[in-house]
C-alpha cells in the first residue's frame, strides 16, 4: 500500500491538458512530415503549370503571323510578254520575273504612306518572306485576267518582321542580323500604323507543310498531321485485332503451360522495353531486311504498333478480367459454345474498357518520336501532301512530333515557336483522345 | 498494282466463297436448315477462311521472302567483278537496287521503252542522263555489271511477281474447291470454324514472341557483325568516344555509360523524394477530394510525351539553369545544354511513374499493420515510417528500378537535352550524352549500315536492352515477391 503511493509520488506530476515536451515533439515531428507530403504535390504541381505555362506562353504566338496588305501592279510587259493571257506562256516567267514587281510596289506603297526612310527601294525584299513571290505568281498564273492591273495582295512578311512584331526580334538583335536593318522596322511600325501590316490568325500553320530553313514564316504542321494519321491508322487497324485476339487467347483459352508462360513473361517485359529498342528492331526488319521504304508512314505505324500492343495487350485484359464468371457461365448454360460465350458475351461487355484502353494506347503512340528518329521519319522535310490511300502509306512523309523535334534542331528561333506552336497542336490532340477515352469509361463503366 | 489487285481477288474470292459454302450447305439438306449440323454461317465461314488464310500466309511469306532470294541470284552477277568481302557487296547491292528501281521508273514515266530497258548497255554512257530525264538522280555513273545486275533484277522480280500472283490465286482456288467439297449438312463446321479461330488467336499471342525475337536477332546479329569488325575489349574498356566516318573511329562506350549513370542519378534523385512522398500523402493523409484532384494532375506529367519535356529541357529549363549557373551567375555551366538540364526534366517526368507504383503499393499493405501501430500509440507519421515503409520497402525499391530503367532508356530529353560530347566528368553542369543519344546520332544520317560507326549502335542498343531487360526482370520479381508477401 505504502509502495504504491510511493511510486505515484515518484512520477512527475503530468496534466493531461497540458502537451509535454516529448509529446510536442512528436506532434511536431508529425506536421513536419504532413508537410513534406503537401511541399512535394506541390512541388508536383508547379512542374505542371510551369511546363504547361511555358508551352502556351511559347506557342501560342505560333498560330498567328504578320501578313502585308499591298497593292501590286500587274506590269503585262513583266508578267505576259507576248500578251495573250495564255496561262502555259506565262508560266515561262518564273519567279524572279515576279520579285521586281513586289519590290516595286512595296517601295511604292512606302512613298505613298509618306514615309522618310533611306532604305533603298531595291532592298524592300527584306520586308516580306520569300515564298511571297510564289504566292503572287500562283495567283496570277490561276486567274490570268489579273494581269494589267492593280491588285490588293495579302503577302507573308519575313520571319524578322513577324518577330519583330511578336517581340522575338528587337532592335538590338537586328544590329548584328544581315537579312533585316533598323531601317525596316521603321518602315514596320509605320505601316502598322497605316494598317497596311497585321497580325492575323494563320491557318497555314495548322494545314500547310514544312519550310525550307530559311522560310519559318512558311513552316506549318498540316503534312505531318497527315503522316501522323496514316501512322495512327495502322497502329489501329493492327494493334485493335491482334490485342485483343491476344488478350482472349491469354484470359480465356490458354492452358496452364510453358507456351502461356512464356507469352506472359514476354509482353510484361515488352511493356518496358525503351521505345528507341522498337526503332532499332523498326530498322533492323523492315528496312534493312524486308526493304521497306524509308520515311514512310507505313513502317512507322507497324513499328509503333509493336510498341503499343503490350499496353494494349495488358488493358484488354484487366477488361476481361472485370467481367464476372457468371455471364460465362450462363451463356455456356444455354448451350453456347465457349467461342460463342466469349464473342457474344464476354467481348461486347468488356469492348468500352478495351476502347479505352487502346485509345491511351493510340495516343501513346502518337506522341512517340524516338522510334521515328531511326526509321528516317526525320529530317525528311515534309512538302507535299501525299496524293491517294496508298501513297499516304507509303510516300516519305514525317509525324507531329518529328516534326517538332526538326524544327527545334533548326537555328532559326523562329522555328522555336513553331515548334512550341506544334506542341500545342499535338497536345490538343492528345488531351482531345485521353478526354474521349474517360468519358467512354464514365459513360459504359459497369460495376458488377 | 498488281500486288493490290492479288489482294482484292483473294478477299474477293473469299467473300464468293461465303456465299457459296452457305447455299451449298443449305442446298444439301434440301433447303431444310434444322438437319444442318451448324448455323448455316458457319458453313460459308468455313469456306472463306480456308479460301482466305492459306493464301494471304503465302502472300506474307513471299513478300518477305523475294527480294532476299532475288538479290541472291543476283549477287553471283556482281560477285565476279571487284567485289571481295560481304561489306563492300551489300553496299553494290544498293546500287543495283537503286539502278533497278530508276529503270522501273523511267518505264512508267515513258521516258524508256520495257525493251530499251532491258537493252541498256553501260558503254553508251547516257544512262545516267536518261534516268535523270525521268526524275531519278543517281549518284555515279553506272558499271556495267551493276546495269547488268540491274537489269536481271528486273527480269527476276517481274517474274517473281508473276509467279507469286499466279501461285497465291492458286492457293486461294485450292482452298475454295477443297472447302466447298467437304461442305454438306453434317459437316461439323462450327468446331472446324472455332478451331481455325483458335488458331488465330495464338498466333495472335504469339506476336508477342515474335517482336522479342525480331528484337533480340536484329541486335544480336548487327552486334556480332560490329565485334568482327571492330574489338570487343576496346568497345566495352575504352574510355573515348570519337566517331569519324572517314575511318580509324574510337568507339569505347564507357563515356556514354557514365552519361546516361549521371544523368539518371540525377533524375532520380529529383524524382524518387518528390514521388514517393507524394504517394505517401495522397494515400495516407489526403482527403477523398483532394486525392481526386491532385493524381490525376500528377498523371498528366506521365501523359505528355517525352519531345514535350525535351523541347522544355532545351529552351526553358536550360537557359533558366544557365541564368543561374552560367557566365552572369556562379559560371559553373558553358551552354544550356548539361546533365543538370536533362537529369531535372528527366525527374519531372519520372515524378507521376515513382508516384503511382508507391502509391499502388503503400495501398497493399494491409490495414491492420496501421491499425496495430496506432493502438500502441504512434503517430500518424510514425506509423508510415516504422511500420509502412518498412513493409513497403522491397515494393518501393522495385518501383525505384522501374523508374530507373525508364531513366536510362529515356531518349528525347537527352537528345534535345544533354548535349553531345561525350566525356567521363563529375562536374553535372557540362554537357555529357548518353547511350540512347548516340544510337540515335549513329543511326540517322546517311551512314550505310556496314560501316562500324553505324554497326555500333546496334552494340549500343543490345547494352541498353540488356540493362534495361535486367532491371525489369529484378524489379518485377522483387514486387511480385513483396505482392505475395501480404495476398
């Protein structure tokens, strides 16, 4: 009895209201790890919106482009010489007959806007790009009836006055630059006031082809939009039937035994096999042995087709998997053969968690470059859009995010927005795929 | 087209040959469909898929097969003249090959008559001028057993091609009589059908092994071919890396091994803290809400793809690093391009995969671990740290390799991101490159596939599978052990 009080008096006194140090410690030790937890969501975040920020920041001038509204005489002697009108006779002046025409009528349009520069009037091709020419000399040669008088022509400016508009180009920069002189941008900011120099949307970027290195005011994505799709259209046509043909031998037929194992193993390790691998595998087959073309969107797709087929592979079976026994069990009960339990039951059930599934895939696939590096998809400067089915298979073409990856090697900054503006468009096709495939889950998803 | 129009006569036969098998069947039991064994599409299905999938196998095989077998009969036309080893042959097998084509073209564009084709003599000289009037450039002059080569190459191939045309219809036919001949009302067409489905479906799985095996030959037989050529012992011990097309390249891969170690030590180190206790948080701490917001978002980061984050590494990250570290800063780093630049953007995009594999295993482990260590009075964070991680331990360092793996094999970032000089240097502010850089450097171009600066990335593409084959291999099982562990 007494060693009891004993020991109590002992013991410190300790209030249970009051937090003693150890406690306070712990307490302490707690929050700071709570912490940790949110400092490294939110160090996660801040990635997010700084790479997001600085696609958009970066690309979205991309999508718009300084144009030049002039008027331009149509000199018959220069454009017609023997004045007929016969477009296959005037097809023989060739673009340099047209470049005296645009300088002269910048020049022109510059005296008309009463503007003091000591610019020459032979050096106002500085102002607007190159393939202005071939723009004018199309049209001309497409309506014949022009010739003679004064048309109002919407012109691409250079890749300096479009960035010098857009700020990428500054006075400073031009001091050093051979193509542009201080002298330009005056003449610029003048005819931006007048009107006759605006920024517009440009459409070209999203539908046009890719530009020689010196003509990024040119360069658009369309060709390699095209390329992409071709390439996305084998992946679908031989990733979607081969997957699942895979996945319903592996989740419903395949016995227990060696063959299934290894297949087992095979795919799991595929699944994380460098992406670069299937290039080589791409180049070592089909080109160097089968002797496919090189470039082409056909080999493209069969090499990215392998690469998504494990994905794909691998959800169609968790799709399978979700579906309970008993709906095989009742359609074996009713005298279905298993084939017919599996084709009509089992697969119309599982098919939105495979859509979904190859969808990821797909897109997967689409923003996949390595690959495309070693089977020549890049460096090949696509220009021409393919003519037919077949030659979309199989004309060299380049992809979305080849494409990008040509323009960010190139030394023009100019191609440094246009890459960013690229990333944007195949970020939208992207987002644009994922968001189908959650709402397919959303919309078919079933709990059973 | 004739290779179209095969194509579409044998789908076309097959799609007859439905609708033959299933009027045959119906017509055997006298229009009286219960007597039949089957579904009556059974029996038309039967009938197209012995029609179809014979001769669509052989149109596959024969394809693969032609140009090989060609270009041997060939090559004993070549052989003959100045063409010694098996390098230089391969390289003369292109020309022909480019000479053959430029004449298919010629002819189609009319420029050259089928008979002026065959009758080209080397000695007129104007080959190549004729060729360039129908819009192929060819690079020499042409030889005359390389026009010779050529020209048989033509012939073989158009005979080639007609054979092939003649067998495959030939097969198809066969297939359709001999079906259609064993259709009657008590043929079993239903389990033949399902069988033959069967069959498909594992050669569907069995694509799987072959892709493995395409791969392990492809590399396997380019590596063997380097090693004759160049030395195994200097490949693997040497410490420079200075390939010259011209000859005489020094080709040692230590430097690009140190490169790619350095540069996913780095992306580690950013990735796994970040990644882990991030996963720590979402599952344990994290509200319903805030889990449904804040994983998704970090799954973006794996959604983007990898020439995003090199094109971030390039123009944001590496002149906001040089801002920092270069000549206006501390001078520690000479351009933008570095293994710091690299390994950061590297870890950003490893963040969500280290996340969500934790994540994935911080959830397994049961909750009554929790349970008792919080009845013994630990803290919410005592109990992750002594009783999760611990248990977690063997899951978390598979997903660790996992995202190791992914480290070294990564390509874009270090190709837009970490510059291309290959050197051994402890400093992470100079630009160093890495295997799956140069395997790309190596490969594009014009480089002919004999030379031992081309035949190298194949070595260095064989070193890449093989580490990250292994990682995999060991991580998978250290996870499944850990999985087992707790089921």
């Amino acid at each position: 009895m007494t060693d009891a009080t004993a020991a109590a008096a002992l013991a410190p006194k300790k209030s249970i209201i009051t937090v003693d140090d150890r406690t306070q410690k712990r307490n302490a030790a707690e929050k700071r790890f709570r912490a940790y937890g949110i400092a490294a969501i939110a160090a996660g975040m801040v990635f997010l919106v700084v790479l997001l920020g600085s696609i958009l920041l970066n690309g979205v001038t991309a999508f718009q482009q300084t144009f030049i509204q002039v008027p331009v005489y149509l000199d018959p002697a220069k454009v017609d010489k023997e004045g007929n009108r016969d477009p296959e006779e005037m097809a023989k002046v060739s673009t340099f007959g047209y470049k005296p025409l645009l300088i002269e009528a910048m020049a022109e349009l510059v005296t008309e806007r009463g503007i003091e520069t000591e610019i020459a009037p032979g050096d106002m091709d500085a102002l607007f790009s190159s393939s202005a020419v071939a723009q004018l000399r199309d049209r001309v040669l497409a309506n014949p009836d022009l010739v003679g008088e004064t048309v109002s022509f919407n012109i691409l400016a250079a890749s300096r006055v479009d960035g010098y508009l857009k700020d990428r180009v500054s006075r400073d920069s031009v001091a050093r630059d051979k193509n542009i002189d201080a002298g330009h941008l005056d003449i610029v900011d003048a005819l931006r006031a007048e009107g006759d120099v605006v920024k517009r949307f440009n459409w070209d970027f999203i539908l046009g082809s890719d530009a020689s290195e010196s003509r990024p005011e040119q360069a658009g994505m369309g060709v390699a939009m095209l390329g992409s799709f071709f390439m996305m259209l084998v992946v679908l046509g031989l990733s979607l039937p081969i997957g699942v043909a895979a996945s319903i031998y592996l989740e419903e037929f395949a016995p227990q035994n060696r063959l299934t194992d290894v297949i087992e193993v095979n795919i799991s390790n595929l699944a994380a096999v460098p992406s670069i691998v299937f290039g080589i595998l791409g180049l070592a087959v089909f080109i160097q042995f089968m002797e496919f073309p090189q470039s082409a969107p056909l080999v493209g797709g069969l090499v990215l087709t392998l690469m998504t087929l494990p994905t794909i592979i691998i959800s169609t079976r968790a799709a399978l998997k979700s579906v309970p026994p008993s709906i095989r069990d009742a359609a074996l009960g009713v005298g279905a053969s298993k084939m017919q339990s599996v084709f009509h039951h089992v697969l119309p059930l599982a098919m939105p968690g495979i859509l979904t599934g190859t969808i990821i895939g797909l897109a997967q696939a689409l923003g996949e470059t390595a690959p495309l590096l070693l089977i020549g998809m890049v460096g090949y400067i696509a220009t021409n859009y393919p003519d037919g089915i077949s030659s979309g298979f199989l004309d060299p073409n380049s992809a979305m995010p080849a494409q990008i990856y040509e323009w960010a090697k190139r030394a023009d900054p100019a191609y440094y927005e246009r890459a960013w503006g690229g990333i944007i468009i195949l970020l939208v096709f992207l987002f644009a795929m994922n968001a189908i495939a959650i709402l397919l889950r959303r919309k078919f998803e079933r709990r059973w | 087209m004739p290779f179209y129009w095969t194509l579409a006569t044998i789908l076309g036969l097959a799609a007859l040959g439905f609708f033959l098998g299933r009027h045959r069947a119906v017509a055997s039991v006298g229009g009286e469909r219960r007597k039949l064994h089957s579904l009556r599409k059974y029996y038309g299905i039967n009938v197209a898929m012995k029609t179809l999938t014979p001769a669509l196998g052989l149109l596959v095989v024969w394809l693969i097969a032609q140009p090989v077998i060609v270009e041997w009969r060939v090559s004993d036309l070549v052989a003959g003249t100045d063409v010694a080893d098996t390098r230089v042959q391969t390289l003369v097998m292109v020309d022909v090959r480019r000479v053959a084509n430029g004449l298919d073209t010629a002819v189609a564009a009319g420029v050259l008559s089928e008979a002026d084709a065959a009758s080209l003599t080397a000695d007129s000289g104007t080959i190549r001028d004729t060729l360039g009037d129908a819009g192929v450039a060819l690079g020499s002059d042409v030889s005359a057993p390389v026009l010779a080569a050529a020209q048989r190459y033509r012939t073989l191939s158009a005979r080639a091609d007609l054979t092939r045309t003649v067998a495959v219809l030939a097969v198809a036919l066969l297939g359709l009589g001999w079906s259609l001949r064993e259709t009657d009302g008590d043929f079993r067409a239903r389990n033949v059908v399902e069988q033959g489905v069967r069959g498909l479906l594992i050669g569907a799985a069995c694509i799987a092994i072959l892709t493995t095996l395409g791969i392990v030959l492809s590399l396997v037989f380019n590596t063997i071919e380097f090693f004759r050529i160049y030395p195994a012992s200097e490949f693997f011990f040497s410490t420079t890396w200075s390939p010259s097309f011209g000859g005489g390249s020094q080709l040692g891969i230590l430097p690009l091994l140190w490169g790619t170690m350095y540069i996913s030590l780095i992306a580690l180190a950013v990735a796994v803290p970040i990644g882990l206790l991030a996963a720590i948080y979402l599952s344990e701490y994290a509200s319903k809400r805030v889990r449904s917001v804040a994983k998704p978002a970090l799954e973006i980061l794996a959604g983007i793809p990898t020439i995003v984050y090199g094109l971030f590494a390039l123009l944001t990250v590496g002149p906001m690093l040089m801002k920092v570290f270069g000549d206006g800063g501390l001078g520690w780093m000479q351009a933008g391009t570095a293994v710091m630049t690299a390994g950061l953007v590297m870890g950003i995009m490893l963040i969500p995969f280290v996340s969500s594999l934790s994540d994935d295993i911080i959830n397994a482990v049961p909750q009554a671990m929790r349970d008792g260590s919080y009845g013994l009075g630990a803290t919410q964070s005592e109990t992750i740290r002594h009783v999760i991680i611990p248990a977690a331990l063997p899951g978390i360092v598979g997903a660790i390799l996992l995202a190791a793996s992914r480290a070294i094999g990564e390509t874009m970032i270090v190709v837009l991101g970490a510059g291309a000089a290959a050197r051994i240097s402890g400093n992470p502010f100079e630009a160093m490159t890495t295997v799956t850089a140069k395997i790309v450097s190596q490969l594009t171009g014009d480089a002919d596939f004999s030379s031992p600066e081309a035949l190298v990335a194949f070595a260095l593409g064989m070193t890449l599978f093989v580490l990250t084959l292994g990682l995999n291999v060991l991580a998978l099982y250290i996870v499944r052990r850990f999985r087992e562990q707790y089921e």
